[in-house]
C-alpha cells in the first residue's frame, strides 16, 4: 500500500503539540520553499534547449526538481517532431511509413506520460491555496478600509433631503 500525505492541517493523527508544531514548520519550509529554475539535463542539444525554454516558460511552478521530466519531455517531442518530418516526406503506402507511425505513436505516449507527471504537485497546490487565502484576507482588509472611508449616511438627513426636493 502506497503512502498518501496530507497536510497537516487535514491529519486527523494524533500526534503531541509539540510533534504537531514541528510538523507544521516542516510543511512550512515544503510548501514555501525558494523557487529555483529548472536547468536541462546534459543530453539535451541545443536544438531541443528551444523546446525545453518553451515548457519552462509555460508554467512559472517548475522547479529545479522537475529538470528530469521537462529534460525528458523536450526529448520526446524532439523526436516527434523529427519522426513527423520523415513521415510526412514518405509516401503512405511505403511500408516504413507504418513502421514509422508506430514509432511516433509511441513517442506520444511517452509525450503524455512526461506531461503527466509535471501536473501541479501537491506541495504546489498547498502554496497556490497559500497564495489564495492570502489574498483574500488582503481583498477583505482592503473592503473594510473602503468602507471605514465612505462617510456615513444618516437616514433622517436622507429623508428631509428628499422632502425639500419636492
């Protein structure tokens, strides 16, 4: 059986305060970790390096961690593309263009294996809604600051405003 992690928050473990607290840092320091830039791996030439700095650019939670799967995935649709490119100059009935197709069908499976694994991580998921209640608190804290700002109205002014109105 595969360990699943939760936050701590949604740990229903007992666990001492102080086991709790420490726990609670650690995620912390996960969750809130410094942002680093994923570096391609020394397999990658330069007319991949393109591809890599496409993917990087398409998801601003890539970390270095996450060099491997991006590393990988550029090979892939590297070779996709170039598969594609012999393909497309053979003629369909040509019996390696079917040995071809197989080829990039299984390059695209491995495309979609790759782009699979770099969904948006849990510990990323965790800083998002981090990042979600923080603005929320600011958008509530800014509402409060309006409305402590509008002058106060009051109903019997309002009303005898009306009536000279008329």
């Amino acid at each position: 059986m595969a360990n699943t992690y939760k936050s701590i928050v949604n740990n229903k473990q007992k666990m001492s305060k102080e086991e709790r607290k420490m726990r609670e840092k650690a995620e912390e320091m996960v969750v809130n970790q410094v942002k680093t830039e994923p570096k391609p791996l020394s397999f990658i030439k330069k007319a991949e390096e393109v591809i890599f700095n496409q993917i990087v650019k398409l998801n601003e939670n890539f970390t270095e961690s996450d060099s491997i799967s991006i590393s990988l995935l550029t090979k892939a649709i590297y070779r996709f593309g170039v598969l594609s490119d012999v393909l497309d100059d053979l003629d369909p009935l040509d019996d390696n263009s079917t040995q071809l197709e197989r080829r990039i069908q299984a390059y695209d499976k491995t495309i979609n294996q790759h782009m699979s694994s770099l969904c948006i991580p849990l510990n990323q998921r965790l800083r998002l809604a981090n990042e979600m209640a923080k603005l929320m608190l600011e958008e509530k804290k800014l509402a409060n600051m309006e409305a402590e700002n509008m002058p106060a109205v009051n109903p019997l002014l309002a009303l005898l405003e009306d009536d000279d109105d008329e």
